[in-house]
C-alpha cells in the first residue's frame, strides 16, 4: 500500500441541492463534471439528510467543502444546518443572476459559470 | 461493544487501529476491535475517506488518525 493511500487529503467535497428545477439540476451537473475534473468529490447531501452517521460525520471531518444551492430556499444548507455540519463555502445559484425555472433546459454557458463559481468560492474560503 | 477500524491499510490506517486498541486497554473497556479493509464493506459505511472508527455501528471519525484520548471519551461515554 502507498503511503497515504487511504487519505483523503486534498480532496473537496461538493454538495449540491439537485433539486426539481433548472437552478437545482445546474448545480448537480456543476458537481458531476468538477469532480470528473479533478477538483473535488461530489458526495450524497440525501446521506447527511437522512442523518447517517458515516455521512454526516465525513462532513464534519472533511478539510475542505463547497456547497451548492440553487436557490434562495437553500434546502442544502439548511439540511447541513440540521446535521450540525459547519459550512465553509457556499454558493446559490440565483444569487449568480441564473433565473429559475421548471423546463430543466440547462446552457453550457451556466454550466461553465457556475463551475467558475464554485471554484472562486472555494478561493475566498 | 463493538469497533471497526475502516481502511485498506496504510499507516494511517495501522496507526488508528493501534490508537484504537491502545485505548481500549488503557480503559479496560469490554471491546471487540476489527479491522475491515474490504473496499465494498468499507463502502456500506458512506464514508468519504479513510481511516474511519465506527463504534457500535456509528461513525465517529472520518480520514483522520483520531486521538486515544478522544477515542478514550467514545468509548467510555
């Protein structure tokens, strides 16, 4: 085994609400090809909701998170709140001037903003 | 009582396992101490790294070689 195989270091976790609307979808995608890009790891918020104990726990224990809503009902930050999880960055996807809406048609061109997003945000943490 | 040391095997994941059963008899706590390094067990866990210490079926650390003291507190709560 190498030296630190089994060690999480350098590695964000990234929660993202995936809710029912475009916002909520873009903030999913956002998190599923950061982590196909390396940045970090996209990890179950239905896990920390659902207050299991290894979720909840790897959230508390983790050096660096980035959570993603995609609007201002921040269902995700909330759930965290409730799992005594502490936040350290925190993006809603509104707040970027991306309208909501229910017909799911995510563009590229959020796509890539929100990902910009999510990487400043990490930044300033 | 019943505690699980998660990791494949590195130091890291050695030096848990020793913190773990060090504290253990320091406290002369009742315990059964495995180890568990198959990934897929590891994977019913959840957990986003390892080492990870489960005691009684809770998770209570997570990619990080916990103190004895602190274990000592988790086992002796």
């Amino acid at each position: 085994m190498a030296e630190d195989c089994c060690a999480p270091g350098g590695n964000v976790m990234i929660l993202a609400c995936s809710g029912g609307s475009n916002v909520g979808q873009l903030a999913n995608q956002a998190a599923v090809e950061l982590t196909q890009e390396g940045f970090g790891k996209m990890y179950c918020l239905a896990g920390i909701g659902g207050h299991l104990s290894g979720f909840v726990q790897s959230a508390k224990d983790v050096s660096e998170i980035v959570v993603i809503d995609g609007c201002a009902t921040c269902c995700s930050k909330v759930i965290l709140e409730h799992a005594e999880v502490p936040i350290k960055s925190y993006l809603i996807l509104t707040d970027l001037g991306i309208e909501k809406n229910k017909h799911f048609n995510l563009n590229r061109k959020d796509l890539e903003r929100v990902k910009g997003a999510v990487k400043e945000a990490c930044r300033g943490s | 009582m019943d505690i699980k040391v998660l990791g494949p095997g590195c130091p890291k994941c050695q030096q848990t396992e020793k913190n773990v059963k060090e504290a253990v008899a320091d406290t002369g706590v009742d315990a059964k101490v495995e180890k568990v390094t198959n990934l897929l067990e590891i994977a019913k866990y959840g957990v986003f790294g390892t080492p990870a210490v489960v005691i009684d079926g809770q998770v209570k650390s997570v990619g990080k070689i916990p103190a004895k003291d602190e274990i000592k507190k988790w086992i002796t709560k």
